[in-house]
C-alpha cells in the first residue's frame, strides 16, 4: 500500500511540474502620496494581466495599514466583484511592509479594493487569462532512402491490323514490271503434255508391227 501511495505522489508530482514551471509571481506595490497622483493611496500598477496558475503578491510600502479585498456592488459604487470564479481576493490587515499573496487559477476578472479607505481612494482589476497548452513537440521526419527508380519503358506502337486504303489498292493492282505467272504459264504446259502423249501413241503404234513380225516367225 506505502509504495502505491509513493508511485502516485511522484505521478502527481510530474504531471503538476509543467504548470509550476510555466507560473509567474507578479508583484503588486501599495502606495502613498505622491506616488499615487490626485489619490491618497493606490495599488500600483492599478490594472494587472496574469495567466492562470500565476501568482500576484502585494506589499504595503506605505506608512498605513490596508487591505485587499473583493469587490461587491454594495461596497464598490456599483461595481461588481468580476466574471472570475474563484473565491478572493480577501486579505486581514496588511500593516506597513507587510505582503499578502494569492494564487490566481481561474480565468476571469477580480475587481478588489481596501476596506479601509474605500474604494473611491484605492481599487484595482486583476484580469487572469486562461493559461496556454504547450503545443506538443512534432518529432523529427525520419530520412528513408528513395526508392531504386524503375526504367521507363518506351511505349510498344503496335501497326494497324487493317492497311490502309492506298496500300489495299496497290496490293490489288498487278504491276506491268513484273512477269506473268498462274493463268499465263497453263496454256504451254497443255500443249507441252499434249505432244508428249501424242508422240507416245506414235511410239507404240509404230512399234507393234514389228512385234507381231517377230511372234510369226517364232
């Protein structure tokens, strides 16, 4: 149970580190003649401009006790106590070199003033803004190599299955320059085997009487 209660305290401790790193104490002078102008006293600066999580600490360097304390309509001529939520401020008795301190947490406006010389003499507004997210660290692109560029290949031109007309028309047409062949070359071979048949008849004719002479006389 001691070490659970050990491991969430040293949580708790890192995650509020970065809103105590970031707070900022501002400091808040009570004043006195002449320092304060027309005014007997005054808070100085009158108007002050913190973030959330900040700090404001006054200190009396006057030679009359003060205080610091929230408005309402009633004590401040009308004014109100402001838009911020939180309680306070709301101090005792500040005697000369004394300080008093607030932690501001909730944004918004704080109107206060001094019980003691009323807020016609001294007041002042603490406006608290909202207190910034620090933007989260982008980490750092990792350098990979490129990729082996690829080869172009050269696109493939494929030829036409169909020809064109022109060239259609030049394969009907038979050139002059060229010798005949086909139709042409059948009439002569006709002829050729023609006369080789003719002369074979003669051949044979010629030669059978002189079988039959050479029979008889066996």
């Amino acid at each position: 149970m001691r070490r659970l209660l050990a491991i969430a305290a040293v949580s708790f401790v890192v995650l509020a580190t970065p809103f105590v790193a970031n707070a900022a104490t501002h400091a808040v002078s009570i004043d006195g003649t002449p320092s304060c102008g027309a005014s007997t006293f005054c808070y100085t600066p009158g108007t002050l401009n913190v973030k959330a999580g900040d700090k404001v600490t006054w200190t009396n360097n006057s030679t009359a006790p003060h205080t610091v304390t929230r408005c309402t309509a009633s004590a401040c001529n009308g004014t109100g106590p402001g838009s911020g939520n939180q309680a306070g401020p709301s101090s005792s008795q500040i005697s000369p070199n004394g300080t008093f301190s607030m932690t501001f947490n909730k944004p918004g406006t704080y109107t206060y003033y001094c019980m003691i010389h009323g807020y016609s003499t001294m007041h002042g507004t603490i406006t608290v803004a909202a207190a910034s997210t620090p933007a989260p660290k982008t980490p750092a692109p990792t350098l990979r190599p490129s990729a082996t560029p690829t080869a172009t290949t050269a696109p493939i031109v494929t030829a036409s299955a169909a020809p064109s007309a022109s060239v259609a028309a030049a394969a009907a047409t038979p050139s002059n320059d060229l010798p005949s062949t086909g139709a042409n070359v059948r009439p002569y071979l006709l002829w050729a085997a023609t006369l080789i048949e003719v002369g074979s008849v003669l051949v044979f004719v010629t030669s059978l009487p002189r079988a039959l002479r050479l029979r008889s006389r066996r």
